[in-house]
C-alpha cells in the first residue's frame, strides 16, 4: 500500500476518512480546487504511452491515479475490473467513449477542465486526449483500488487481463497475466 496521508492543494485524504460509495466521494472532492498547479509535482510524462500515469494514493478502499495525457492520445477500450470510477479533468478536453459488452461504440461525450464523470461499474470505456497541441491531465479516483482489469485487443479479438500496475493499454505485453479470445 501506498501513502497513508495525501494532501494537494487543500484537498486531504487520510486512512481515516471514510467513503464507503462514490456519491459520497464525489460530495467529498466537489469541496476542493484541483488545479495543474498544484498536481504539477505528481505530473509524469507520457514517454511512449497514452498517458504518463502516476499512482499517489492506495488504501484499501480506494486510489488516486493522475494522468498525463499525450497530445491527441487515446487509450486501448478496458473496464475497471470491479471498481467504481470518478475522472476529474483538470487540463484540457477528453473525449469519453462507452462500449457495449460487444465492445461496439454505444455513447460518447466531450469532458472540459472542472467536469467530472462518474465510470459505473463494469463499463467499457475509452478516453482520450483532443487536443493534438497539448497534454491533458485528468485525476482519477477508484473504489476500491483496480483489480484485474480487461484491456481490449478489437483487432486480433481478445480480451486481456492486465496486472494492477498497468495502464489501459496492451503495449506492456509482459504486464499481459491472461487472453481470452472472443467472437
Ligand atoms: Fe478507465
């Protein structure tokens, strides 16, 4: 586990707050300001990935990712194994996709800097960064901490389970734990 304490700004989150369900986080963050000032020191680059990704706070209840997104980068379709998810954006515009369990394109909406989405259970997902001019960053908290997620090979068909330290994409093939082929 990682970080018992996590301050940004005059955001804090401690083992000892609890938030047992997403509304209750999404009451909880709506009272803080979150700004690419004050996630700067957490920023990593992206390097060759969608987005450079930086897990800062684990417990057993929940943990907070923050992205990096590449100019006009998309991540691989993935669910989030059996959490919930809170993505705020922070910097930019990002682009949210929704897929059905045959992985066809269902919905999709554009996401600006202090909008929120709330990732249900479950869902299939894929987000990207629309500006081909500058990064994006976004904060992302899930609950609880992501546990086997799927990772979605469209072209070859097959669904694959990543270890908890991956990001939503397939270019780690050694962070590959399982395939499943599907029709
Ligand atoms: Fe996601």
């Amino acid at each position: 586990m990682k970080n018992a304490f996590i301050e940004i700004g005059n955001f804090v989150l401690s083992e000892n707050i609890s938030l047992s369900n997403i509304s209750l986080l999404e009451n909880y963050i709506s009272a803080f300001n979150f700004n690419e000032n004050n996630l700067a020191p957490y920023l990593v680059p992206p390097a060759d990935k969608p987005y450079g990704r930086n897990l800062i706070y684990q417990n057993d209840a929940i943990e907070i990712i923050i992205m990096n997104w590449a100019k006009n980068a998309f991540c691989d379709i993935h669910n989030h194994g059996h959490s919930f998810g809170l993505v705020k954006i922070i910097k930019g515009v990002l682009k949210n996709e929704l897929f059905d369990a045959q992985f066809s394109l269902q919905e999709e909406a554009i996401y600006r800097e202090g909008d929120h989405i709330l990732v249900p259970r479950g869902i299939y997902h894929r987000m990207g960064n629309m500006y081909a001019l500058q990064n994006a960053i976004s904060l992302h908290f899930y609950m609880p901490p992501i546990h086997n997620m799927h990772v979605i090979d469209t072209e070859n068909k097959i669904i694959c389970e990543v270890s908890d330290d991956c990001g939503a994409w397939l270019s780690e093939p050694n962070k590959i734990k399982v395939k499943l082929n599907f029709e």
